[in-house]
C-alpha cells in the first residue's frame, strides 16, 4: 500500500498514511463511516470454514477502528472447475460471520481465477469522536492482546499435514472467531490504540502502533498468550516464509533480549490471519478492561507496557 496517492480532505478522519486498519470519514458531527476490504487464499480446505475465518477477518478491521460493521460486499475469485457446492459452502460460511456481527452482506463481485480467492469489504459506522486509531499508545499505558498468537505457523502446519487435530481445532477457533467482544469492551472502558495483529505479526504491527504514536513499546515475552502447539512446530522449522519477511523489515528498530527461545520469537513475527486486537490503554483502566474480558471466548493477557521514545521503537524482555 506503500505506493498509493494519499489524498487528503477535512472530514476524512483516517486515510493511509498511518497504515490504520480501515479509512474513517466523517458524514456529520454524530456519523463517520468506516471503510475496510481483505481477502486472501484458502487457509484451510474446510470451505465453509474458510468462509467464516476470511468473513471474521475482514470485520477485524472494524472493530480495530471501535466501530459497528453494517454492510459487507463480497469478494469472490474462482474457477469454473471448482464446484458450485464449495463456493456456496464459502459464501455461506462468510454469510453465518456477518449474520454474527449483527451485519448484512448487500452484494458483491465475482472474477475468473485459478486461484480461489474470498473477502469481504466491509462498512462500519461510529461516532466520530470514538474512532481508536493504531497511532495515539501515551506513555504510561499498558498494552492487552486479545486472541493468542502462532496462527501462521499452525497454518503452516496444517498445509504441511504436521498438526494435531487439536491445533487444527484452536487455530481454526482463533481465526474464526469475531473480535466483536473485545471490540465492546475496549468501547466500553475507553482506550487510547488499538490495532488487529494480522500480516505484519505482533511485532509488525505493535511496530506501527510505536511509530505512528512516537513511543517505544515494551513486551514482556511470557505475558503472549500463544497456542502451544504453534511453538513446537516453530521449533521443527514450519514457519511461514512472511515471519522472515516481517523480521527483515523491523529488525533494526526491535531489541529481543536473547534469554528468548527463538521458536518465540518466530512466533511473534509469524503473520496472523484473524488475530486479536492490540489494545494501549491508560494504566489505570487496565484492571477494568481485564474484567470486561473476563467472559471473552478467547484468551487475552496484558502484554506490555508504552515507554517514552528510545533508540528502538520495540524492546521484547
Ligand atoms: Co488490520
Ligand atoms: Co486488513
Ligand atoms: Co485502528
């Protein structure tokens, strides 16, 4: 996205400059809408499921934002080989996530490919004055992480058939699972940033949150939730050539204590697909979020803290 015009306009809220998760704008002082699209490539041979995990990701961005999604366009790629049954089985997967989000998928688009593909754009709705950027973590604050990582490497997993059908079953749980709940508790406690850690990883995008937000970021390594499975694989090497890709972009401005096993370390460079919100809030709100999460479907953990700028923008302890 790099290499995008950025124009700008008073009521556009969030554009691309600080690589947010979805563009915000502004209709009235009470409306701004908000705008995201995603879609990939099967993560999973399921296509119902794979539906619903492309479905739940694409919603991700929205409630990084703070925001309610409304309507969702789908995003279709397919062969004429491929059987009617398996894209209905992926539409229908995606549809049963947006029912879920309390959303409704008002159309789409369809393009001839080998390669499937499915997404969604999505539109969401808050009020202007609520939008969480990914730029504005305040020094003092804590951080909470609200789905575990090492989905790339279980999916690295599942496509090299090294995973056990219960890692099969909790990353399929993770990915699919809407950020719907801790996106209200976040809204109901009130926070200062909040990102999904998806492509870039947990390092990746906790990188932009201390860039855009000119602080450093501080994580304590054995605070991450993380699938365990996800580490014994890393272990044996399956890692997915973006974990790689995300350290070779970050690595000068991240400081990883050496006392930290490198499966983990993968681990928190491994792209996620569905991962949890990033949330920074003031430290005193911390206890307050951590009991609006109590009842979350996923586990969550407060991970780190924000610090005033150093010379790294990441330090991992
Ligand atoms: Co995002
Ligand atoms: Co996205
Ligand atoms: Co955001």
């Amino acid at each position: 996205m790099c290499h995008l015009t950025q124009d700008t306009h008073e009521n556009l809220l969030v554009g691309i400059e600080t690589s947010d998760d979805a563009a915000v704008y502004k209709i009235t002082d009470d409306i701004a809408i908000v705008q995201t699209l995603d879609f990939f490539t099967p993560v999973v041979d399921d296509p119902y499921v794979f539906g619903q995990i492309a479905a739940a990701n694409s919603l991700s961005d929205i409630y990084a934002m703070g925001a309610e999604p409304k309507l969702a366009l789908n995003i279709i790629c397919f062969s004429e080989n491929l059987p009617k049954e398996t894209i209905n089985a992926i539409l229908k997967g995606g549809h049963d996530k947006v029912k879920e989000a309390g959303a409704l998928i008002v159309g789409g688009h369809t393009v001839d490919d080998n390669e499937p593909k499915y997404g969604l754009s999505v539109t969401g709705f808050m009020h202007p004055d609520d939008v969480v950027t990914n730029c504005n973590a305040k020094v003092g604050d804590v951080l909470i992480l609200t789905k575990p990582i090492g989905i790339g490497v279980l999916n690295t997993g599942i496509k090299s058939e090294m995973i056990s059908e219960e890692g099969y079953r909790l990353a399929v749980e993770t990915m699919s699972t809407l950020n719907k709940f801790a996106k209200n508790a976040m809204m109901k406690v009130g926070v200062n940033s909040c990102t999904d850690v998806t492509g870039f990883g947990l390092l990746g995008h906790a990188y932009e949150m201390a860039k855009g937000s000119d602080v450093t970021i501080k994580i304590q390594s054995k605070s991450i939730p993380i699938i365990q499975e996800a580490l014994s694989l890393a272990k044996m090497g399956i890692i997915p050539a973006g974990a790689y890709k995300n350290m070779n972009y970050i690595k000068d401005f991240v400081r990883i204590s050496n006392q930290i096993p490198q499966e983990l370390v993968d681990c928190m460079y491994d792209p996620q697909t569905s991962g949890g919100l990033l949330i920074s809030l003031d430290k005193g709100k911390a206890e307050m979020l951590l009991t609006e999460l109590q009842d979350s479907p996923m586990p969550y953990a407060l991970i780190g803290e924000v610090l005033a700028k150093d010379i790294y923008s990441i330090v991992v302890e």
